[in-house]
C-alpha cells in the first residue's frame, strides 16, 4: 500500500485537516497508510469552520459525510491538543465513523475514549489560563492609557482560542497576552496575534517596566500583526467552554 503524507499549514489548522481528511476519505486511504504532519513554525492563525467534512461532496467523493454533531465539535477541541498523533487519532475515528456505524454506539470505544480525554486535556488548559492570568500595568507611552501585559505558558495550542475571551472581559483595556507560542493583544477594536516569546525572556514578577515593555515589542514591534475582527458580544464561545 502507498503511503500519504499530509502536511498542514501549522499547529491549530482545522479547515486544512477537514479538507485533507476529506479528500483521503474520498480516495479510499485508509488511516494506517496516512502520515501527518505541521509545518514548522507556521503563520497559523486560522478560523473554526466545518464546511470542510460537513458540505456537499467533492465531485469525486465516493462517501456521504453525515457526521454526528459531537463529533465536529470534538475535533475543533482536540486540535488544540499538543499531542502530534491528534491528527492520525481524530483521522482514524472518521474513517471508523463511515466504515463501522456501530461506533457511535460503543462510549467505552479507545479510540474516542482517547479523544474524549484529549479535549478535556485541552479544556482544563483553557480553564488554567482564563483563571490564573495575571496583568502587570506598564506606561507604554505618556498621557496614553496603561497597557496591561501578562504571560503564560499553556501546556497545548490554545492562545487563540481562548483571546475573545479576554476581549469580552477586558474590552476596556488595553492588553497583551505572551505566551512561549503565540501572542496577542487587544486594541480595544481588534485582536491583533504576533510570534511567540522565547522561554529564555520569559517575564518575571520583579521584572521592571522598561525591561517588560522591551519583551513586548520584540514580540509586536518588528511585525505587521494579523487582525481578528472584534468578537461578538456573548458569555462564551465554542472554543472557550
């Protein structure tokens, strides 16, 4: 058997799996002979979506996805997980969803078991950081308002994730966020997402304000930021429960 290696375009890329999971379950490949793959310090800001596994066919799809709605939602969560084998897990429980309909009736199922573990994994994390995030206020520029900065280390890839939920809360402020991956910041219109923060500058607590502004723009400063357009007004969204 031929092997597929399918390489997506960064950690977080939802639209690209669901289109290359798409298009494998479409040639018939099965999961043992597929080999996933991200590229290396990837751009990856992307978009939820499910047009990808859930639209009409591809003119040359020989299988009708309906796929449980659970299911869908479960990969927009354990995308995030850190875990390489995400991917080939999350792959191998579609293939068996349209091989083997009895799996969406066995809970107790590995595989799933192993997903469902991954998403909580990953909702844990989400939770960690909405509750532990700590803000040092900096004068960034006289007569401007402050600019509150903090850092965190997620153990998974949920920065972007869990930004609107930040925007929602501190709407009022300005803030960035660092963390060893990606970073964000709050314009108080938009959130704006540059690279990450080396782990050898991380932030300190005794870290004065010059030295913590000096982190900040060797992070914002130097690159044109990618723009996410304001989040809706709404306690939560599918990402930050």
């Amino acid at each position: 058997m031929s092997q597929h290696t399918v390489t997506l375009s960064g950690e977080i890329d939802l639209p690209g799996f669901r289109r290359e999971a798409r298009a494998l379950l479409a040639g018939l490949v099965p999961p043992e002979d597929t080999h996933w793959h991200t590229v290396a310090g990837a751009d990856w800001m992307t978009k939820s979506g499910r047009a990808a596994l859930s639209g009409p066919r591809d003119a040359h799809a020989t299988t009708n996805l309906f796929l449980p709605r659970s299911f869908l939602s479960l990969c927009d969560t354990v995308i995030l997980h850190s875990d390489p084998a995400r991917f080939g897990l999350l792959y191998r429980l579609l293939w068996r969803l349209v091989h083997e309909p009895a799996l969406r009736r066995n809970p107790l199922d590995g595989d799933r078991m192993r997903a469902l573990h991954m998403a909580q994994a990953v909702r844990r994390d989400m939770q960690k950081m909405k509750s532990l995030m700590r803000f040092k206020s900096v004068d960034e520029t006289a007569g401007a308002e402050p600019l509150h900065i903090g850092w965190f280390e997620p153990d998974h890839h949920i920065a972007e994730a869990v930004a609107p939920f930040f925007a929602r809360r501190l709407a009022h402020l300005r803030w960035a966020i660092l963390t060893p991956e990606r970073s964000v910041r709050w314009t108080g219109d938009s959130l704006e997402f540059g690279l990450g923060m080396r782990r050898e500058l991380t932030p300190s607590d005794a870290m004065d304000e010059d030295a913590l502004l000096a982190r900040y723009r060797q992070v914002f400063d130097p690159m044109v930021p990618q723009r996410m357009a304001r989040p809706e007004a709404q306690p939560s969204d599918a990402r930050s429960q």
